[in-house]
C-alpha cells in the first residue's frame, strides 16, 4: 500500500482518504470477499442465466463501488460490461478531476438499479473542496460470462457526463460571465434553469471578451467541440467580466413558468422591432434546448409564409378576397383534410380561412404554379423571412429548413408537414416578421461584441405585411383559433394556431405563434394536441409579461 493512504469499509459506506491527491492500491477484492482473487478465480462457477438476484445487484454494487471509491480503476472495469470505457473513466476520476478522498455510500436498490450518493474532495494546487453529489448504477448479467456487472455508462460516474466527455480540474479555460438582461438584471441558471446551456456557451464564447479572469474549476469536458463544457465545481472563483444580453428578465420569469405547465414546452420570445431575443425556454427531461435547436414540422403556422407566398404570387387578392374551403382536397392520388372536415361557405374570404386554419384553401390554390409549386414556398420564406439564411445568433441555433419537394410533400409542405422543419426560435422569428414588416435577425447579444455579421432579407412588401398582420389578428378574435387562448393578452395582438402529426405519436405537437404591440413569441408543446391547447396558453403567459 502507498505511504499514508487508508482504506475502510464502514456499515457499506467506502472510504478512501489518501495523502495529497494519491490512492491506494489496497485490493477492496479481498476486503470484501475475505479471501485472495487468485483463490477466487481458481474456482470457476457454472454460467448463470435469467435476471440478476437481489443479492448479485447488491453485491456487485458494493464490489464495484469499493474498486471505484479505493481508486482501483482495472478492478472496477472489470466488474462492468465494458472495462475498455469504464477503467479508464474511474482512472480519470482521480487523475483527471483530481478526486483525493471520495465515500461512496450506496442506498436500497429497487430491482437491477442502486442508486448511490458521491461525497469526494477535489484537491488541485493546495486547494481543496468538498463534491457531493447522487448518480446510480444498473447490474446485468454479462452476456459471455453469466457473471452479474455494472452496466457501464458514463452517467455512473456522474450524472452529466456523456458518451466521450471527461472530467477535469485545473485553471478555467475561460473566464466566467457575469451575464445580465438588457436593463442590467443579472441572469443566473439557478433563477432560470431553461438559460443553462445559453449561459454557458456564452461564457465559452464571450468570456475573454468580457474581461474576467478565470478561477479553479472541476469541469466536464464535452467530446463535441461545439458543446460547451459543463462547471460542476468551483474551487476558487475567477473575477467574472459582465455581458450583456438581449434577454428580459420578467419575460424570462414568465417563459419559465410558463412551460412548466407542459412537458416537452418549448418558447421563445422576440422583439420583433430589433429580433432581440427577450427569452428562451424549455421543459424536457433531456435537457436539450428544443427551443433553438429543434427541428420539427411547424404545423399551420407555416400558412404564414404560405399566405405571404400567395399573395405575393397573386393566387389570392387580399384578405377580403374570396377563396375556397372545401373539406378535402386531392393532391397527386392524397386526401388532405381539414380538423374534422370542416368546410367554409362558399365565397368565405382568405382572412376567414387563415383565421380558421383552413387547411384546403392552402393547398388548392397552389396547384397552377406548376412544378414551380415545389419551390414556391422556399423562396418565399428565405427572400422575406431569412429562413435558411445560416443565423448568426451569439449561441448554437438551428436554421429553419423549407427543402425544395415533389408530389404530395408539396402539398403537405403549404401546411407546415412534409419536410419543413422549424423551432420555436424560427417561428417567433416569422411572427416578428410578420408585425414588423420587415426580417430582423434573431440575436442574444449585441453584434458590436464579435463583429459578426447577420442575414439580412427584403422587407414585405407593404400590402403583404399588412394582410398577415390582418389575418393574425383575426386569428386572435371571434371564432380565431386562437381566440381563446389570447382572450386575456391586450394591446394590439395577433396570432395563428398550428399541430403537426410526428411519425406515430397518439396525439399531434401543439404550436403556436403569437404578437403583443412590440413581443412575438412562439411555443411547441411535443404531443400537445391542438395549436390552442398547450402551446396557446403558454404564448399567451408570455406575451402578458411585456
């Protein structure tokens, strides 16, 4: 055993307390066993099948446990299903993150799963910190050997590290950010979870810029270059520079809240005047900010472009033109419907039609452009929206997506299905568009701040901006579809309703988009029904905050 270094098993707590920041080398094999491995191995057991028993989880994860606490990192992939990742993530646990002392104190497994509790002591350069934190593990039986192991992934060391990420300790790359709204609020991820991961790309991004000096860090470091690293723990604290985003904070607040109400929520909302980013937010178990990086069908707030489209190809003559809006439609051998095959009387005008998310009138009137039809809609949305302009946002976003398409994914397409992909990022920004009369590209912070360059798109024209933000506010009103969900918000508002059908999901993805005098903003809710059932509501809590 090295110099200095103890080990002990106390009532199934393991404890590993070492000089400095080495580990020992005591075998905990043995400990636990009360004999020799060798002896062990010299008596081979016949191959187990069928589940693990309550004694093998238990005992496999003290074993396991024990190996990782007294630094054993060979001994502890080989309990595992996949020593070649597993040793050297318990050997980087010591060497990487600088983990001097660790007791692992494993609790009541429930079925093949123990959950356990971390309390480690991080120690670099002569400082030291306390680390505790709770993660699990699973036991399976192996599929070669019958023995039960430790099914093997990442997560088990701690929870957030993922597949290729490390952990480390040591001076902080980059400075941290001090980041506040545009009034000077500062902006935390404990006040607002859902700007976790914006807040760390913007230390990554911006922190030198900010002018902070970096402090002492246990990190984890993603495998993807453009994955921010994740702080777990600061042993002494940098001089933070302070940044300032476009963000709101009572907006903030108020998107957070609001999607609280929903799992799989996503909302962001925009000044459309400026395309600053008053708020993001989200509510998923997986932590992934849907809200700028998803990529889903929008549903019927496409017919905004759609409608900006035919009146600019002269398909429809305004608002108060007259259209159809029969149940169906035929496309190419398809039936499209309306919800519930309603149908308008004849001589319902185009503003009627969008107010009620008239699926056919978006539709029929497109077949004459030809095989022009399959572009049609694109063009539109890159020439006055700056869809598919490659965004320059200040963080990590996804473009909006609006793909040339034949047959009956045109068809679809005039409706927000097909291939049409969008985020709640892309849709608010459409809103925007739609209320301002003009594209201005989303932002989160100011450009002056790296020089980037933003797309740039040609103002609707007048009359075309006029009768979208007619038929949105119509929307918003009366018989709207989004009447109901918007009957609280004042000033002067707008809106339009959307669901899009996902693969064979049971119930449709709710969206919605919406405008308040200067804030747009826009909502997904994953399975959420009805543009006015999930998504509605959560627009409207946000656009009540401005």
């Amino acid at each position: 055993m090295r110099s200095g270094v103890k080990v002990a098993i106390v009532g199934g707590v393991f404890v590993v307390v070492a000089s400095g920041v080495g580990y020992g080398s005591y075998n905990l094999w043995t400990g636990i066993n009360g004999g020799s491995e060798v002896a062990s191995r010299a008596a081979p057991e016949e191959k187990r099948s069928g589940p693990v028993t309550g004694d093998e989880v238990t005992n496999t994860a003290k074993e396991f446990l024990a190996a990782w606490a007294a630094g054993e990192s060979d001994r502890a992939g080989q309990l595992t299903n996949n020593p070649v990742d597993a040793g050297p993530a318990v050997l980087g646990y010591r060497e990487g993150a600088m983990v001097s002392k660790a007791v692992i104190t494993p609790g009541t497994a429930v079925g093949a799963k123990v959950p356990f509790t971390v309390s480690a002591t991080v120690t670099y350069e002569g400082r030291s910190k306390p680390w505790t934190y709770s993660s699990e593990l699973t036991v399976v039986r192996g599929l070669t050997t019958g023995r039960p192991l430790v099914d093997w992934e990442p997560a088990v060391i701690h929870p957030k590290l993922t597949k290729g990420a490390t952990l480390r300790t040591g001076e902080a790359k980059t400075a941290a950010v001090k980041a506040v709204d545009h009034d000077g609020v500062e902006l935390t991820a404990e006040k607002y979870p859902s700007l976790g991961p914006v807040l760390a790309q913007l230390r990554e991004r911006y922190g030198e810029r900010a002018g902070g000096e970096p402090g002492v860090e246990t990190w984890i470091e993603s495998a993807d270059d453009a994955v921010p690293d994740t702080t777990v723990l600061t042993l002494a604290a940098g001089r933070p520079g302070e940044l300032r985003t476009t963000i709101d904070a009572g907006v903030q607040a108020a998107a957070e809240r609001a999607v609280k109400r929903y799992e799989g929520a996503s909302v962001v909302a925009i000044k459309p005047s400026t395309g600053e980013i008053r708020a993001v937010a989200n509510n998923r178990a997986d932590g992934f900010n849907a809200a700028l990086e998803g990529r889903q069908a929008p549903g019927s707030t496409m017919k905004i472009v759609t409608a900006a489209m035919m009146l600019d190809k002269g398909l429809v003559d305004g608002p108060s033109g007259k259209v159809e809006c029969p149940s169906t439609v035929d496309w190419d051998g398809r039936t499209f419907h309306n919800l519930d095959d309603f149908a308008l009387p004849s001589g319902s005008t185009l503003q009627r039609a969008f107010a009620r998310s008239c699926n056919t009138t978006f539709i029929k009137p497109v077949k004459p452009l030809g095989a022009e039809a399959g572009t049609a809609l694109g063009d539109t949305a890159r020439k006055y929206f700056g869809i598919g302009l490659e965004w320059k946002t200040g963080v990590v976003s996804q473009d909006g997506s609006v793909p040339p398409s034949t047959g009956i994914e045109t068809a679809a397409s005039y409706i927000g299905q097909g291939r049409i992909t969008m985020n709640a990022l892309n849709i608010a920004s459409i809103a925007a568009t739609a209320k301002n009369g003009s594209f201005k590209q989303p932002i989160i912070v100011a450009t002056d701040l790296d020089g980037r360059e933003t797309a740039k798109a040609e103002r609707l024209p007048g009359s075309i901006g006029k009768a979208l933000r007619e038929m949105m506010r119509a929307t918003a009103r009366g018989e709207g579809t989004g009447a109901g969900a918007m009957a609280g918000v004042g000033g002067d508002k707008g809106a339009k309703t959307g669901s899009a059908e996902v693969d064979a999901a049971a119930s449709s993805n709710s969206w919605f988009a919406g405008f308040a005098d200067d804030l747009a903003a826009a909502a997904a809710v994953e399975s959420g029904g009805h543009g006015s059932d999930a998504a509605g509501p959560v627009v409207a809590s946000v656009l009540k905050a401005r």
